[in-house]
C-alpha cells in the first residue's frame, strides 16, 4: 500500500468494507466486483474529460466525432449505457445489479483488450449494498490531481490482499518491496517482463518510475507477464487498464510454457514468485533451453525461477525478484545452481528484508539483483550485499513498510555502487550523509558491503547477505535478530526434511531393486 494513506482512501475502504461486514458476502466474492466499480468509475472520469474536448472541436468541425476518436486520447470508449452517471441515477427500484453486468459487457464489446476481463457477477449483490457502493465512489473529489484512482485501486487492492490471508499472497506483493525492486533495476526504457505477474503491480511502479524521471510510460516502456490463473489474470489487465497502461499478458504456467518465448528477450525482469513450490514435474522440462545452469535434485522450485528470470535477460538486462531466504544458502544441487549462477557475473545486489512486510507470510525474504551488462564494469567480480533488516516502519503489530525516504536510501546505496548520482526527491540526504559523507560508496559494518567473489567462496558461495555485512557496533543483537534469525532455520528444516524424505524413498527403491536381482 502506498506510504501516504490518505483520508480520502481510508473513508472510502471503511465505507465499502462496512457494508460487506453487513452482507453475506466474503472477502473473495466482494474485492473483484467493487475493484471493477473503482475501475468503472475511474474510465467514465477520464472519458468525460476527453468528451468535453471532443465536444468543443466538434463546434468547429463538419467531421463526426467515433470510438476512434476517443482511443487516440487514451480513453477506453464508454457506450451510454456504461456511463456511471447513469447507473448512479437508476431508480433503486431498478435492478442495479443487471444494469452494472451489462455495461460491463458494453465496455468489452467496445474495447476488445479487455474482453472476458471485467467482472459480471454484480447479480449477487443486493441492490441496497450496490446503490451504497455507486455512491460512495461517486464522492470522489477529482480537484485533487495525481493518480487519485490508482491509489485509490493499489489500497483497495492491498485490503483484500490483507483481508484474503495467504490467498492475496498470490496477486498482491506489497508496495514498498515493488518500489525498492524497481528503484534497484531502473527501468528508464525497454521490454519489461513478469513471468508471475500477479495483478500487475510490478508494471505499474514502473510506469511511475519513469513519469517519475520526466519520462512517457507510453512511449518508453512495454510490458509482458504471464499468468498461470484467469481470475489473477483478469485483475492485472484491471489494473493496468485502470492506469492506462497496454499489456501484453497471456495465460499459461511458467514452469512448463514460456509464452513470450522469453529467451533473451528482456530488458528488465521483475516478480515475486511463490516461494519453494513442490510438485514441478522436472522431466517435462529437463530439455527446455531456460535452465542452462541445470534442474535442482530437491522437491523446490525456487531455483527454477532463479533460471527463468536470469534465461529472460539480454547481454545488458537487469532483473529483480522476491525470494526466500533459504535460497540463499540452499546446499547440495541448488549450490551447483548458485555458484554457476554467480560465475556467470551476473548476480548484482542482494538485499536482505525484515520480516511482516508481506501479509501473508511473516519470514524475512531476500531481494535478489541481476545485472547481465555489468560484465567490463568494476563491479564485475564483485557482489553488493545490503542488510535492511533494521529499517523500516511499523505500520501496525503485524505489518511494516519504508517510508519514501528509506526506499531513497537503500536505492541511494546502490546508486553510489554503481558510481550513479544520488537522487534526493524524498529527503532522503539526511540518511545518506550519516553512512556516506562523502556521496562516495564505502562499506558500512551492519549495512552493506561489496563482496568480491573470492570471499563469496570463502563463505561457500552463501548469497546470504548477513554472512557479509556483519553486525554494527551499535546493535546489540536484539530479539527481533534471535526471532529471524529462529524462523529462518525453521523453513530451512523444512526444507531439509523434504529433501530427507526424496532420499529415503530412493534409497528404499535402490534397495529393493538389489534384493530383487539377488533372490
């Protein structure tokens, strides 16, 4: 969720939410349907302004005003009856439920992007709860500027996430990690690719990234994702057509299809894959050119995706991902798999992060940074390790974020890596000057450090980075550490046993296959 909730974000969730608590609707049967009015109620705003333009040089011109017309400006085309000031002024005799479903298929008919995508099931609905939930958005105050819907959209889309539990995991990746991956990889222009796309977060930060830097989305960026379920897949096109962004997102599990024929193909790669999936049939893939460095032994996933971020790169690409911290230090074939990985020269960055970010797991993830065009370059032989598990903000017991001027300086830390210009646009300075006086980049005990790749083999080529930061003298190993530093151990345990279980099921197959040759 964004850092700065405002009032008028926070009225309207209490609003919309209170009226679920009064129905017998659950969190997963409601966020789509209201998500599609946010949607809806957002398209007739910007297809309003455009019309009155439209309006104005129709005056002057003979030429009849169409569908085109509107498209060119950027605006999906609303028919009458998909006008929100019309559903707002049905009578509440009316079957407001019936009327939403049908200007939602008006809107597909008319903008063929977005068919089969929009939500339909407002029969289910009570007409009250509907007629509430028209009005509420219709209060918006539009004076405000700035992407007032889109924000009001990724806060909503955070809710549900908190409110589905593990199931939101699955679309929803929380804002500030979004923010500090795209600040990290630096997306100014080219082919931006998501093979977990989710609800398409990861390509809306981007879009911003660049207006952010006096850019055109539009004109600078393109974006692909692929997703393995249709409904996550309908809420990303939402989203990105709420933020009037093209896409190109296609349907289709990434183990098994690679739809974009991704190869090579990108220059930036952004995800949050889910974490040490079991159950991948590894001989459906074992000849498929996106896993050079080799298929893992263990029940585990996570070093498929690795591959399939790091395969999707062209010779200057940049990617940036969640993963789990066991990966890090992952031994036995998964070590194979890293120490190739960071031979090639294109592990970058590794920034641990603090546990409750995400809302549906607690444990402290990793974000992982490859850059394929720093080959030549300084940093060639050499890795950035940043531990930030000690900055963040406490948004309530069980959540935290960064606030932007930690975000600007985790990303300032890399920038000085990288011999870049600091950027100073969230205050972040202060930050800055306390660790780098200089603006010149250094190591700092309990923060970072640059790793050449002979220590990482020193530390048996672990990608962990509190292996190499250390602990600062002002820390005293507190217990949040002991507690992280427990959960961490515990998924690795797991992970052990899982493995521990492969082996014995072979072992018992290896021995019954001697017994049967000597009897």
């Amino acid at each position: 969720m964004p850092n700065h909730t405002n009032d008028l974000e926070k009225r309207l969730w209490d609003a919309a939410d209170q009226l679920r608590a009064n129905s017998a609707l659950t969190a997963q049967e409601y966020s789509t349907p209201v998500l599609g009015l946010i949607f809806l109620k957002y398209a007739d705003y910007r297809f309003s302004i455009v019309d009155k333009e439209l309006s104005t040089s129709k005056a002057s011109s003979r030429r009849t005003i169409g569908k085109l017309d509107y498209q060119a400006r950027g605006v999906l085309y609303l028919p009458d009856n998909a006008r929100y000031s019309v559903l707002i002024n049905l009578p509440e005799s009316a079957d407001i439920g019936d009327n939403i479903n049908n200007a939602m298929r008006a809107i597909e008919a008319e903008n063929p992007e977005l068919k089969d995508v929009l939500p339909k099931t407002y029969k289910q609905f009570e007409n009250t709860l509907l007629v509430e939930l028209l009005k509420i958005f219709n209060s918006i105050d539009y004076s405000e500027g700035g992407d007032v819907f889109g924000k009001i959209y990724e806060y909503f889309l955070g809710k549900f996430a908190m409110s589905e539990g593990r199931g939101g995991g699955e679309f929803y990746t929380p804002m500030s990690i979004v923010k500090l991956i795209v600040n990290i990889i630096e997306p100014y222009h080219g082919k931006i690719y998501d093979p977990a796309c989710g609800s398409g977060g990861m390509f809306v930060q981007s879009a911003r990234f660049v207006e952010e830097h006096q850019g055109k989305p539009e004109r600078e960026i393109s974006v692909y994702g692929q997703e393995s379920k249709s409904s996550t897949l309908k809420l990303a096109k939402l989203n990105l057509a709420v933020h009037g962004l093209s896409s190109d997102i296609l349907q289709g599990n990434t183990y098994y299809e690679d739809r974009h024929n991704s190869l090579g193909a990108f220059d930036f790669v952004m995800a949050n894959p889910p974490f040490n999936v079991n159950g991948v049939d590894k001989e459906r893939i074992k000849d498929d050119p996106r896993f050079p460095f080799g298929l893992p032994r263990a029940d585990n996933a996570n070093y498929i995706w690795i591959q399939v971020f790091c395969s999707a790169l062209n010779n200057k690409g940049r990617a940036g991902f969640v993963m789990a911290n066991s990966a890090s230090d992952a031994r036995q074939s998964e070590l194979e798999i890293r120490k190739q990985l960071i031979e090639s020269k294109a592990v970058d960055v590794m920034v641990a992060i603090s546990s409750n970010f995400f809302y549906t797991v607690t444990l402290p993830v990793t974000l992982w940074f490859l850059d394929k065009g720093k080959k030549g370059t300084d940093r060639e032989d050499k890795v950035l390790f940043i531990d930030a598990r000690n900055i963040f903000q406490q948004v309530d017991r069980a959540h935290r974020e960064f606030t932007p001027q930690q975000l600007e300086f985790l990303s300032n830390i890399v920038r000085l890596y990288r011999n870049e210009q600091p950027e100073n646009v969230h205050d972040g300075n202060a930050m800055l000057d306390e660790h780098f006086p200089n603006a010149v980049y250094i190591d700092v005990k309990g923060l970072c450090k640059a790793a050449t790749i002979d220590e990482i083999i020193e530390q048996g080529w672990s990608l962990n980075p509190g292996r190499y930061v250390g602990v600062s003298d002002a820390d005293d190993g507190d217990e949040m550490e002991f507690y992280e530093r427990l959960e961490e151990l515990n998924e690795e345990l797991e992970k052990l046993n899982s493995e521990s279980s492969l082996y014995q099921a072979k072992i018992s197959e290896n021995i019954s296959k001697i017994l049967d040759g000597l009897s």
